[in-house]
C-alpha cells in the first residue's frame, strides 16, 4: 500500500526563495574593518605604555635584568 502512492515533487507547498544570508554586507566590513583598526591602535599604546614603564623600571633601578637573584629588591 506506501509502495503505491506517488511521491510528489514538493513536500509541501512553501516554496523557498533565494536569500542574500551569506554575506554580511557592506555594514559587517565596516564593523570589522573598525574593529582591527581598534585592535592595532590597542596594540601600539599598550606597547608605548609597557616601554615607558621599563624605561622607568630602569631609572628607579629596579630593573630584573640588572639585580643579580641574590640582590634583587624585596617588595613589601
């Protein structure tokens, strides 16, 4: 009895249209083009800020580098 019903091309009557939800659009370049942009600029400063701490390290003279293990100062 199934093996005798004929199966129809659709499953039902919706039909699906093409949609453009593949791309993100010019909106999602610009977020992330924006978002790099950000992330570049949070790279530098955090670079120019850790350089001035170490420059400043070095003039207080507690520089890890310079302080051999056994005369390294202790914090309190």
């Amino acid at each position: 009895m199934f093996f005798a019903v004929t199966p129809s091309p659709y499953p039902s009557d919706i039909t699906v249209t093409q949609s453009t939800g593949g791309s993100p659009g010019f909106l999602g370049f610009v977020f992330t083009f924006l978002l790099a942009v950000a992330a570049v600029l949070l790279f530098l400063s955090l670079t120019k800020q850790l350089r001035r701490v170490d420059r400043r390290a070095k003039q207080l003279g507690l520089d890890d580098e310079a302080a051999p293990d056994d005369e390294r100062p202790t914090s309190p």
